[in-house]
C-alpha cells in the first residue's frame, strides 16, 4: 500500500515557496529516499511535459533562473541521475535543511515514519544547480 507525504519548501526567511505530494511504498522511508524520490519524480514530471520551466528542488544546470522555477533549453531533458547527486551532495553540504516534524534531520540514513500528520519542510538557503 503506497503512502502519501506532503512536502514544502521554504525560504529563510519562513516563506512557503512550494508545496507536493510524494508518494512511497512503505510507511518507513530513509532521508536518502525522500530526497531521490523528490527530484525524481520532479523530473519525471518535467520531461513528460513540454514545459520549459523546471519547478524544482535542484535548478537543472545550463538553466536561467526565472519567477518560480528555472527556465531550460527547449526539448532539454533533465538528467535525473545528475539532479539526485547534486540534491544528496546539498543536503550532505547545508545547502538545504530538512525539517521533519519541525526537528532538523542532518544523516541520510535517518528513518522517517509516514503518518498523516507529518511534515516535512525542505528550508532552501541557496539556488542549488545540476544536471
């Protein structure tokens, strides 16, 4: 039975930037797996589109910043591979913060338990760029 969990992103500053829902396989996840399931399923959803605007976690690389997201070249795909390592390296590195349950998580092997109560906030610090 698949599980939701609703995400957002903040500014310093306490703003709400974004909101989403992500969905996992089990009640019990790893910080490593919400991470890598955040911008894969971002970037899933970006190259399924014929947008060019990438709203997400991690600014695609050879990409211009633009009003609530990133603007990319056309017919560019996102690599996904390269998004998720830039995205552990950040987490690893303070370029974001985690908040689960409004207490900061600081190792990617941390377990977090799905409850329809819990939140999760993704505070950005700075533009975080990759693939």
């Amino acid at each position: 039975m698949a599980v939701a969990l609703k995400i957002s992103d903040e500014s310093a500053g306490g703003e709400k930037m974004f909101e989403s829902l992500l969905h996992f396989p089990a009640e019990t996840i790893s910080v490593r797996e919400l991470i890598e399931v955040r911008v894969q399923t971002e970037v899933e959803h970006y190259n399924a589109s014929a947008r060019q605007k990438f709203m997400g976690l991690i600014q695609p690389s050879d990409s211009e910043r633009d009003l609530n997201g990133y603007r990319v070249r056309k017919n560019r795909r996102v690599d996904v591979d390269a998004q998720q390592e830039v995205a552990i390296n950040a987490f690893q590195s303070n370029g974001f913060f985690l908040l689960v349950n409004d207490r900061q998580v600081t190792g990617l092997d941390e377990q977090i338990i799905i409850t329809p109560n819990t939140s999760v906030v993704f505070l950005k610090l700075t533009p975080l760029v990759g693939g």
